[in-house]
C-alpha cells in the first residue's frame, strides 16, 4: 500500500483540511498506542459507545502522525495535520476497505458461523500454504473493525484469501460481505454464540447466509434448517453423517487420541484420519477436507496434509517466567500482520523495561524476503526492542537488521545455548511458526508451577468495563478497584489494561497494594481506602492518596504532611452513612472541618461513602437513606470549606441498581470481573477467570472401597476415579466436595467424592471419556463462581480471592 491522501477523499466522498492533499500513506491504523504509527500511518479516528479516537489526536500528531480520518477537526489542531472528514469513521473504514479489495482478484474464502471460524480459518491456511501465498484474518479478527483491518493488509503478492466473519445482531454482514466478496463461502456451526443479539435463531441464519450472496460455492453441513433460509441460486457443497443425498458421507471411528472418517464422494471411498475425537474438530476437518476436494487436491494429499492438523492456540498468552521475567506466548503463529498485533499486545502488557524477541522465520507475509525483513526491522525498532533472538535459516541472515540481535538456525541450537543467554528482568515475546516448535522454548522460559492454572481474559474485562461505562452520565469518573489482588485475578495486570483504558482512579484496600503498582510502573491516581496510620510515611512516599475515616487518622496524616511541607497533598474523606465499619459520623463533622480549615498542607480531593445493601431490593428504603444522608453530609462539607471535590458512594450494584447516585464518580468492582447479583445483567457481562487443571491420574474401584481421608465416599458400585491435582490450599473450600460439587471434564459434570485434601481432590468419572492429562474446569463460562457460591453458601468474592497465589494466572486476548 502506498496511496496518496487526495484519492482517500474522492473514495470517502470526504470534505479535506490541511497542508497537503498530496501526502502518501502507507499503512492503516486505529490504535493511538501503537508505536508503530508514523508519518506515513493514515489513522482513523474511530468513535464508540464509551471511546473515542478524537481525544488522541494531538499527542499522536506529537508522536509525529500526519494524516487522520475525522468527523470533526479538534480544536487547536487546524493546520497541524491533514484531515479527511467524514461523517462516521467506522463507515469510511468499511467503505476504504471495500475499495482496497477491490483492487485485487483471486479466490477469497468467506468463513462465518457462530463457532470454529478461526480454526477453520488456521487450519485451511496450513493445509493450502505449500500451493499459495495466502492472506488471512489475524488472530480473531472478524468484527467490524477488525475484517476491514484484515482486508487492507492484502498485498500484490498474495494469490489467496480467507477471511472470517463475524455478526452480534442485525444489519452487519452486509457491511462485511461488501468487505471481503468472497467466491467461496464456509458456514460452520450455528451455535448460541450472540443469541442475545437477535430475534431468534431464524433471523441469525438469514443474517449469517448475507456473507454468501454473491459466492460461486457454499460449503456447509447438509441441514434442513439451513435449508430453508438459503437462496437457491447458490451452489452448495454439503457433507453429512446422517443424510446420504448431501455431496459428501462420511461415518466416524473414534479411538484414543484419533478418529478416522470413512468417506464417500462422487462414488469414491477412502479413509482419513484426524488427531481428534471430539464432535466439533470432526466437523470443523470436514469444512476443509470438502475445500480442498472443491479445490481439486489428490485424495492423497487431502490424506496426507489433514493427518497432521493440530489444536488451534488463538490467544496470546501472558505468563510468569524465570528470573523475574514475564512471557508473552505466541509461540504458533509467525506472520506479518500477527507481528505487528503481538508487538503491540507487548507494549499494553510489558512489565519490564527491557524487552527481548524471539523470532522464528516469517512465512506467507506476500512480500520478498529483502522488503519484509526490513519492514520486521522498522517495527522492531519502532516497537523500542532491546534484544532479538533470530532462530531459522532465513531470519538469520537478516540479523544485522535487528538490534543486539543472536541467531540460531534451528530451536535445537536455541536449546542448547539457552544457559549462556541470560534472561532475567525482562519482557519477552516468544512467537514464531508451528515449525519451530517454540513451545519448546516457552517450556524453558516459563515458571515451573504445578499443572492448575487461573486464565484471565483480558477481553472480557474491557467488555465489563464498557458496559458499566455504558450506563454513566457523559461526566461521571470512575474508580476501578484492584484490591485483594485483582480480586484473585492479579493486580497489576488489570492494572496496566485499565491505564490503557484511562479509567479516572484506581482503587486499594492497603498502601502494600498501591505501592507494588507504583513499583510496576502504574501511574493512574490510586486511592488507599483501608490505610493504617503506620503508612502514610510510604502512602506520601509513592504518591498514593489516602481514605481518611477518622479525626485521629486526620490529624496524624497532617502532623506528617507539615513535616514534609507539603502544599494540598490529595486526601479522601469517608463518611459513615449506615455501613457502621469506616468513616465519620455526623457529629464528627465540625471538629474536622475546623482542622481542615486551618491547614493548607492538604486538599480534599473527594468525598465518599460506601453502600451497605445496594444488591438487595428489600432493602431499598435503607439505601435511598443512605444516599440522603451522604448528600446532606457532603454539602455540609463543602459548603463549610468552599470547596468542589469529587463526591462518590455507588458501588458495582449501586450503578445498576440506583443510577440517580452517580454524583461525580463510581467505584466498579466485582462487575468488572464478569460477576453480578443481577441475572439479568449476568448475561451481559463476560467471564473472565478460569480456573483450570488436569486430571493426574485414573483408577477403577470394585463396591465397597472408599476414596479420600476419614473414607467419606464408599463406592457402591464400580466406580472411574480421576485424581485432580488442586485443593483446599489452592482456594478450593471443602465444603465443595463429599458430592456437592462438581467440575467440568469435556464438558460433562464430574461429582466430587470424598473430602477435599489439601492438594488434590478425587472425581466420578464412571460415565465420561477421559484420559490421564485431559483438561478439568474448575469455575469458569459453564461453571460460574456465582453459582459455586450459592450451593456453598458464601458470596462470589470469597470464591474469587480464595485462589491461591501458588495458581499461576495466564493472562490472554483472544
């Protein structure tokens, strides 16, 4: 790409303002934290719900980023850059998009449904990569922003396309089916994925079928509901274990770890094997084994190439390594577009200064390899990368492109120089091809923890935070709480995403807390609500902002502030409305206002209480009460002092549940993490813990035997045993197991016998096909922490902040 602006205008049908309409770009963008934005970057300033683009503008025109797709021209900026205005930029991305496509004529495949898109779209790019030079979706890349993104990284080397396509309501495939035009389209399972967004399944069918209007072949499970809905003009190319008139018939042998596929095609009979057993791999083979059949391969070489296909890994993972070091796995995947995704993913994430990547060879980037590599160069460099470990015979002679950069032809070498590379204090990106077999290296560099890990979605938490943001007045701050460790999911983490978010205020319960993130680098406003007197020489030290609860905290904090001569240190005044735990009472007020009055050492920055019972509607009037008298207490406050602080009592629920206690700003805390007593509003948020492990071990017992300590589970039949390594030092309560609870084994509940130990606990697996090693779900999207919590009689957050720090958090974007 390498387009002058002048033409963007006239496709846009924009209006211009600025110096030069002669100017060239090279490269989209929508994200302001990119480093990779430049002079040559044409950045479109996206607006949405709770976001918008605009507000970036001048600090990406410092950043030295001339050209922009507006709705309107900040004020100030007038001939400070070129701005192509239009009246929605989301629709001038779309509509740029449509119009790069359109430039370029091969066979593009068009992959929707409601799951296996991505899998499909990663397998079919393996299994057709050694006859074409494929561009394809990154990652998850099928929303709205994201196909338009995806589609504008094609290049004039590439000869084929697949791109995936994904829909949440009405009215948005057509966007993307103008996007991509496909000539062949595959349409994986309809599932229950986005029900919510639609009138019901028959809608979501037609909406999904839009993709294909204008294909030349639908490839599709032969189902009569589909059916119904599919314009018979398309061609299709069906498969089916049930129906014998669909084009392909195939029956299903399934054994330990592999299943073969007797198949039955234009009267020819053969065999394929898959390294799967479960239903949705089987059927996400058969969309590509009938690509490939569509595409003429040889039945050996479908044989061949589909026996090797491999479990998809679609996030990017972070995870504690050794020495203090902290990973970013992306070890399957090495192209040019996923680069670019990962090295920004590094930047939002890194918790070290120093950053190091390791990189395998680049395939099917489009490009000769003397142009990639120095485009690899320029975002490595711009990427502000301290070391480069080159590992593959290509990569490797461009070396001297990279910084301090060490090369190696094969992982093996890697392997075997490991000790002598020194990795300790630092960010580090492991990504390279499925070839290289990288998770070999991750293995190296990864903490060695025991097999229970708890995986945080970071995805899910910006969701969270959207919808609550959703629900505020335009002016309303908002405070997000990261005490308890993230609730269990990890402080600083969920920090460093909700800087990224430019959330208002962080808040703690303890100075140890706020002072950690200080130390890590997070630099938002972070409020201290639990502080003991003894901290608030570190509280000042780290620039933390204390709760003052009490005339004796308030007097304390003053005595240290004139001794430092502070001028207005932020402090946070907490009243007592009815919680009876922390805070002023009303009587307490003049004698505090009179020694505020007297010292120019502090400035109250807020004002706040907290509710007691905002999730219960019983207890309505009690909450109104208590948002009456914060008000009452607050203006005798300010009017006293005559001053305009921020005021604030709404919790997660108050937010829902009272949205005319917004004041000044919120406090969001368990919601953010996908957890809320409303129903209702549970469907809107997204889960974003799962706590994971592995089954250890598998053991039959006859009638009669007993499992566990004090033999509290006696078999009264033949029983399947799997040993679970996780218990009750792992967070897991023992009032969860003797046949309460259960745990998710392939999706099937497995009741737990016998007590829980301290490090391990036992399953029923009698009725389950399972082996040693497979997966086991502790809480997660199908077995909620709320849930849990009702049957053990607690409350969510004691499930949340009950995990162990001995878990390993993995944190990841899909």
């Amino acid at each position: 790409m390498n387009l002058p602006i002048k033409n963007i205008i006239s496709i846009l049908n924009a209006n211009f303002e600025g110096n030069s309409d002669n100017a060239i770009f090279d490269n989209i963008s929508i994200d302001s934290r990119s480093f990779q934005n430049n002079q040559k970057t044409l950045f479109f300033a996206l607006v949405g719900t709770n976001h918008d683009a605009h507000l970036y503008i001048e600090e990406l025109i410092l950043k030295g980023v001339k050209n922009f797709v507006v709705t309107h021209v900040p004020e100030k900026l007038k001939d400070k850059a070129n701005f192509i205005i239009v009246e929605n930029t989301l629709v001038a991305l779309q509509k740029f998009a449509s119009y790069y496509r359109s430039l370029f004529h091969f066979p593009i495949i068009g992959i929707t449904g409601s799951n296996g898109k991505t899998i499909v779209k990663e397998w079919l790019n393996f299994l057709l990569s050694p006859d074409y030079n494929i561009i394809r979706s990154p990652k998850s890349y099928n929303s709205q922003v994201g196909v338009p993104l995806s589609v504008i990284s094609i290049n004039e080397n590439h000869n084929f396309g697949i791109f995936e396509a994904g829909i949440s309501t009405i009215n948005e495939m057509e966007n993307l089916q103008e996007i991509i035009k496909p000539t062949i389209g595959i349409l994986t399972n309809i599932g229950s994925a986005h029900d919510e967004g639609f009138a019901d399944i028959s809608q979501k069918i037609k909406e999904k079928l839009k993709l294909f209007s204008e294909v030349d072949v639908l490839i599709l499970h032969k189902n009569k509901t589909i059916e119904v809905f599919l314009d018979p003009k398309i061609k299709t190319f069906t498969w089916s274990t049930t129906d014998k008139t669909a084009h392909v018939f195939f029956q299903k042998k399934t054994f330990n770890d592999y299943s073969v596929l007797n198949i039955t095609h234009q009267n020819q009979c053969f065999k394929i094997k898959i390294p799967f057993i479960d239903e949705a791999s089987v059927e996400n083979s058969m969309h590509c084994i009938l690509t490939m059949l569509y595409l003429n391969y040889d039945l050996n070489t479908i044989e061949n190439r589909v026996s090797q296909l491999f479990p998809v890994e679609m996030r990017l993972k972070v995870k504690k390594g050794i020495n203090n070091c902290t990973l970013i796995d992306d070890s399957y995947s090495s192209d040019f577009q996923s680069l670019k995704i990962a090295l920004d993913f590094l930047e939002n994430q890194k918790q070290h200064l120093k950053k190091t990547l390791i990189l395998s060879d680049i395939f099917q980037s489009g490009l000769e390899n003397d142009d990639l590599y120095s485009r690899v160069s320029q975002l490595i460099v711009s990427n502000k990368i301290g070391r480069v470990i080159c590992i593959g015979e290509t990569i490797s002679k461009y070396k001297t492109k990279f910084p301090n950069a060490t090369s190696f032809n094969l992982t093996e070498q890697f392997i075997e120089a490991f000790d002598t590379l020194e990795f300790a204090n630092e960010t580090i990106l492991i990504k390279g091809s499925r070839h290289f077999e990288f998770e070999k290296i991750v293995s190296l560099l990864e903490e060695k923890t025991h097999e229970t890990v708890l995986e945080i979605n970071l995805n899910a938490i910006s969701h969270n935070l959207n919808y609550y943001k959703s629900k505020l007045n335009p002016k309303t701050k908002l405070m997000v709480m990261v005490k308890a460790f993230g609730y269990g999911s990890g402080g600083f983490e969920i920090a460093k995403l909700l800087s990224h978010h430019k959330v208002d205020y962080l808040g703690v319960a303890f100075a140890d807390e706020g002072i950690e993130l200080r130390k890590q680098g997070i630099e938002l406003p972070i409020m201290v609500l639990n502080p003991e007197m003894t901290s608030f020489q570190s509280i000042i030290q780290y620039k933390l902002e204390p709760e003052i609860y009490s005339i004796r905290g308030l007097k304390a904090f003053i005595k240290i502030a004139e001794q430092k001569q502070l001028i207005s240190y932020p402090i946070h005044i907490k009243l007592n409305t009815g919680m009876n735990r922390l805070g002023f009472d009303t009587e307490m007020l003049p004698e505090s206002i009179s020694i505020v009055k007297k010292n120019k050492t502090i400035e109250i920055k807020s004002i706040l209480s907290h509710l007691a019972s905002s999730d219960v509607a019983a207890d309505k009037d009690f909450t109104l009460k208590q948002i009456h008298d914060f008000e009452k207490d607050a203006n005798f406050i300010t009017q006293n002092l005559g001053i305009h602080p921020i005021l604030h009592i709404s919790n997660t629920s108050g937010i829902s549940n009272f949205p005319q206690a917004q004041f000044d700003m919120v406090r969001l805390g368990i919601g953010l993490y996908g957890i809320s007593n409303n129903e209702t509003e549970t469907k809107n948020l997204e889960t974003v813990g799962t706590l994971k492990s592995v089954i250890s071990q598998i053991r039959n017992i006859d009638a009669g035997e007993s499992v566990g300590y004090s033999r509290k589970f006696m078999a009264e039949k033949p029983t399947k045993v799997a040993t679970i390594p996780i218990g009750y030092a792992d967070g897991i309560s023992r009032a969860w197991g003797n046949g309460l609870g259960y745990v998710l084994i392939n999706n099937q509940k497995a009741s737990i016998i016998g007590s829980i130990c301290m490090d391990m606990l036992m399953v029923d697996v009698t009725k389950i096909n399972c082996f040693e090693g497979n997966e086991v779900i502790l809480f997660g999207k199908n077995l909620s922490v709320s849930k849990i919590a009702q049957m053990t009689n607690t409350i969510s957050y004691e499930i949340l902040t009950s995990v162990s720090h001995r878990v390993k958090r993995v944190f990841y974007r899909e």
